[in-house]
C-alpha cells in the first residue's frame, strides 16, 4: 500500500460527497413525498447541503444494520445499487421541478462560509497527504472493527481471527456502536481505496465539515448568517477541539458529535418552533438514530442541551409540544434496539467483572475541572485547561457572547449556558470531581469527553461575541463595518496561525507506520504462519499488524478488555523496556504462545520504544534470533523481528 496521494484524497472526496449527498437528498425526498409535503427548495443552498450530507451520513449505519439483519449482505453490488438508486431519485425529482429546489439561491450571500469550509477541510487534508494511517492509537481499533464489518457482510459481535480466547471476559462496546466503521466500509467498498486510508480520509473530511454543521445550527439558532458564519470560523480553524483529534483518533465522536449532534439540533429547534416541515420529526430520528450507532455519548450531549428547553415546555403543560420532541429520540431508540437492547443489559452487569478504573483514571483526573481533593489548585489551573481545551480566543469570546446575549435574548443566552452548565455537572460526577453519584453505567460517561464537548456552546457563543465586537467596533454605522471585520478577523489570526503550525505537525508525529514498516508488513504477510502471534508495544506500528497482515498481536491494546491479560501486557512491556535481559521474559512470552517481537521504525508521542540496545540484550540471552531484516536485505532497515526461540 503507498502513503495517501493528492489525487487519491481527491478521488475519495468526491465519491465521499456525491455518495452522501445523494442518499441524504433521496431520503428527504421519499420522506417529504409520503407526508404530502411540497418543495424542497425550502432551505438555503448551505442549509441544504449540511442537511443532506448529515442525513446521508445517518442514513449508512442504519442500512448497514438493516443489510445484517437481512442476511450480512453489505458488500459492493449492494453499495452500488443504493447509490445507483439515490442519484436515479434525486435526478427524476430534479427534472420533474425543473430548478424549483434550492439550486445556488443565495449562494453570494453563503461565499464567506464557504471559504471557511474549504480552509477548514484543507487545514486538515493537506497533512495528510504523504500517510499510511491516521495518528493516535484508535485508528488502528476503527480499521481492524472496519475489517470485521467488510468480512460478515455487515455488523459484527466479535473480533473473530484477531483475537484469542481469553482475552476479552465481556463484549467491548465499540461492538455495539459501529457507525463509523460501517462508513468506513461503505466508502471502502464505493473507492476501493485501502482501509487505513479510508479510515485517515472520512475522519479528515468530517472533521473539516464541523463549520458547515455548526453553521446550521447557529442559523437555526441566531436567524442570522454572519453570526453563525463567525461561530463556524471559530470552530473550523480556531478551536483545537476537534483539529487536534488528529493526534489520537476520536473518529467516532467527530461524526456523531461534532457533525450529526448540530444538524440534529437545528431540526429540533425547527420542532419546537413550530415549523412548517412535517418531515422533520422523522429526519431527527434518522439522524438521532445514526448518532447512537456511532458513538452514544453524543445523544446525552444532546439531551443536555434539550433538558431545560423540555423543562419549559413541560412548565406549561404543553403536552403536545413535549410529546412531538421526544417522539424522535423513541423512534429512534427503536430503530436500533435490536442492536442495542442485548449490549445494554450485557453492559449493566459489565461493572461485576470489570470494576470502573480498573484501566486507569488518568484522562478522567486530567480533564476534571474541578478536583476536590485539591480544589485551591483545580481553581488555579482552571484558566490553563480551559485554553487546552478551547483555545483562550474562544473562551473569552464565550463569556462575552454570553454577556452579550443576556442583554439582547436571554433565551439564548440561558440555553447555551445551560447546556454548559450541564456538560460541566457531568464532567464532574466522577472519582475526583466535586461529587460521585454512581448510577447505572455512570463509569461509560468520560469527564475527558464532556469538557471537550463544551467546545460547542462555546463557540456557539463565541459567534455571537465576534458578532458584537464587531457591531461595537464599528459603532453600527455600515461604511465603518468592513474595516472592523478586517480586525476582528485579526484578533483570530495568532490562534489560526497557531493551528496551521499545529497541524503541520501533529499528523505526522502522531502516525506510526512507515515505508518501512510497510515492507516488514510485506515480509510478514509472506513468511510467517497464518496464526503467528507478535508481542509489540503501543509506541509503534506493531499494533497495525492485524490490519496489514491478518496476524495476531499481544497485547492488543484497547480490545482486551480481561484484566489479567491487560496487566500482563503491562508488564511484559514494563520488563522488556527495563530489563530486556531478564530470563523471565522468555518464559512469559513462550507460555503465552508469543512466535515473535516486532520493534517498528518509528515511536510515536513520544512514547517509550525498543531500542537496538533492548535488541542486543535480548540476543545476548540465546533465546531470540532475528529473522527480519534478512541476510540478503538491500539496505539497513530501523525496523527489526526477532523470532522465540523453542524451548
């Protein structure tokens, strides 16, 4: 497999819109035709496309559990048919209202969002041009469960071949949230282009379209374009969160709540206005149902934002305004259900065998705002995480929107500080925070998640306080307007530049395999057994072994899940790194069935990796061969296997 290309990024992106434009557009259209509705000219033209692409994008997890269902019959004939069917749909209903659709109308007006949403995918693109794999260490889980979905044909309750008996006591949850690995397949079978890259690209591509997403929501919200266009500058090129998910991965969580949770939103505002679009209810439960197969965490960033809307309306005993917005979150329940149902009651009894913290706490404590045990510091250091977290351009820009707001609508203003308010009380029901309330599966609700989720509301508000930066700057008069957009623009130039830099880097320091790992992949596939199982560290490209070759790797980080066999990992690797001579490491790895050692080119996050020193020792012992780079190799290569000896 070569590193990603221009050309190849291109030709990938534009399968990836026309696929998930046209079954988002056929889907409104049959639902809109089955309710008796009109036109679809309704929404401008960016409305529409951030409508489109979202529901298209929530509609491919629900027809690949509608195709397991029927038999495991997701595979590439049928990935053309629903395409091919889609553009038929779209192109008749096109002809039949001969331009009476959106079209480009207002498309001049939509320019400015535009250059965002292209400066926003490019930010991100363009690093990753010249990779085998995205960075971080849940790309390799996404691509491995992506492999699983393309072998059954559709979703999958197990890791089959990739995993030992032993190894896993309960099933993982990635097993019951695969939307974005049905995706993954879905374009992998549409292109052809290899999984790890179609993993790298969709991540990229739905990264970059957050602005479009949140530009909806912010319209929706504010009616009013150039707020919402700022709050979509803020979090394409502003905000570190989601950019920098680019050094570990969040796949699921871009596509569920950064790109599906603020189309949804903007559908249940439309609800709860109520709007004239009888179709609505159904498209938000589309577009909730795809956020619960992909990643369930985003439904409750949802609700956080609905709660107090629901509380309102439940004041005044508007039964039938409550009943119509949760109507949507039931259906969508029961769309998935069949998937959902076991792995919840399975997950209820999960904390007997695997008691919460048992992996370690340390993105929990880190992202905790406030820490009881140590409250004068969390106070201190609340301004530093904040910044980490949010940038400190956004954070102020926040509050002053929030100001802003209580002046001007405090509806708005009290909403999205709710949903603040909200996301932070989770944050801080763990074992460090303010309190601990340990109800059903509170242990699945990530404080690390929720603080960076804040980023929407934040943004939200940050829009509105450029909004009125700029109105103050120029003292509402209109030939003073584009001078003080010019500075506004230039108070956000150091923190864009500053994630241009970023960027530059982080994908690059962040991926693992190399040309060379790629030619010791090769090797493997070649020379060793089907069943050959490899220890490697999490430092390197050792833990794409599965997805490149179809062989076995211990550990395997992030899918064991039996704490005996993750703690032996932990020390195995402790005591190879410390002690690489130490005899007991031969015994561990020959009772644990372990054929060889792979140390790759390249450590990654500056993580602890072997070394030729750790390579000398071991062969110092007798007990350990190399096998790659062979005899005959061209040139050295940084990439080494040793081979475990018999007894």
């Amino acid at each position: 497999m070569s590193p990603l290309t221009p050309l190849e990024a291109l030709y990938f992106s534009l399968l990836f819109f026309l696929s998930l434009l046209s079954l988002g557009r056929a889907l409104r259209i049959l639902v809109r035709g089955l309710l008796g509705g009109g036109s679809l000219g309704d929404h401008g033209f960016l409305d529409s496309l951030g409508i489109d692409l979202s529901l298209g994008t929530a509609l491919i997890p629900l027809l690949t559990l509608l195709l397991t269902s029927l038999g495991h019959l997701l595979n590439r004939t049928s990935v053309y048919l629903l395409l091919l069917s889609s553009l038929a749909l779209v192109l008749l209903h096109t002809l039949r209202e001969r331009g009476g659709g959106d079209g480009l109308r207002g498309l001049s007006r939509e320019l400015p969002l535009l250059s965002i949403l292209v400066l926003s995918l490019l930010l991100r693109l363009i690093p990753s041009l010249g990779l085998y794999v995205h960075g971080g260490d849940d790309p390799k889980l996404y691509s491995l469960l992506t492999l699983r979905i393309l072998e059954e044909g559709g979703y999958t309750q197990s890791w089959g071949r990739y995993t030992l008996p032993g190894w896993n006591i309960v099933r993982d949850s990635h097993l019951f949230m695969e939307g974005f690995e049905a995706l993954a397949a879905f374009f992998h079978l549409l292109t052809g282009v290899a999984v790890p890259k179609v993993v790298l690209l969709t991540t990229m591509l739905y990264s970059g379209l957050t602005p479009l997403s949140l530009y909806v929501l912010a319209k929706k919200l504010y009616r009013a374009g150039r707020t919402a266009a700022f709050s979509s500058l803020l979090i394409g090129v502003v905000s570190p969160t989601p950019l920098l998910f680019a050094e570990w991965g969040g796949h699921g969580e871009i596509v569920a709540a950064y790109f599906l949770l603020p189309a949804t939103l903007s559908l249940m505002l439309n609800i709860l206005r109520g709007g004239r679009g009888r179709e609505d209810p159904v498209l938000a439960s589309v577009l909730m149902a795809g956020m619960l197969l992909t990643q369930v965490l985003s439904v409750v960033y949802l609700l956080a934002f609905l709660l107090p809307i629901l509380l309102r309306v439940l004041l005044r005993r508007d039964v039938r305004s409550l009943g119509i917005c949760l109507l949507p979150l039931a259906a969508s329940i029961l769309l998935v259900s069949p998937l959902y149902v076991p792995a919840l009651l399975e997950s209820l009894g999960s904390t007997e065998v695997l008691p919460p913290g048992i992996f370690g706490w340390g993105a929990a404590e880190e992202y905790t705002f406030l820490k009881r045990y140590d409250l004068p510091h969390s106070l201190l250091d609340l301004p530093l995480l904040c910044a980490h977290l949010w940038s400190p351009t956004i954070t102020l820009l926040g509050l002053l929107g929030l100001l802003s707001s209580w002046r001007r609508n405090r509806a708005q203003g009290f909403y999205l500080a709710s949903w603040c308010f909200l996301l932070f009380l989770i944050n801080e029901n763990n074992p460090f925070g303010l309190y601990h309330i340990k109800f059903p599966l509170w242990n699945l609700l990530f404080p690390e998640r929720f603080a960076l989720a804040m980023v929407l509301p934040l943004t939200l508000l940050g829009g509105l306080g450029l909004n009125r930066l700029q109105e103050a700057l120029s003292g509402f008069k209109p030939r003073w307007r584009s001078l003080s957009l010019v500075v506004v623009l230039l108070l956000l130039l150091p923190d864009a530049a500053y994630r241009c830099v970023q960027m530059s880097r982080v994908p690059l320091r962040a991926s693992p395999v190399t040309g060379e790992d790629m030619e010791a992949f090769l090797w493997i596939g070649n020379h060793t057994p089907e069943d050959a199982l490899f220890f490697v560290s999490d430092a390197d490209a050792g833990q794409w072994i599965p997805v490149f070759t179809g062989r076995r790797v211990f550990p395997l980080e992030t899918v064991m899940n039996n704490p005996e066999m993750v703690i032996l990992g932990r020390n195995l690797t402790r005591l190879s790194l410390q002690t690489p001579s130490d005899p007991r490491i031969y015994d561990l790895l020959r009772e644990n069935g372990i054929d060889y050692i792979y140390i790759g080119a390249k450590a990654i996050l500056d993580k602890e990796k072997f070394n030729e020193t750790h390579v000398q020792a071991l062969l110092d012992t007798g007990r350990f061969r190399v096998v790659y780079p062979e005899g005959d190799h061209p040139t050295p290569s940084p990439v080494t296997i040793l081979e475990v000896s018999s007894p």
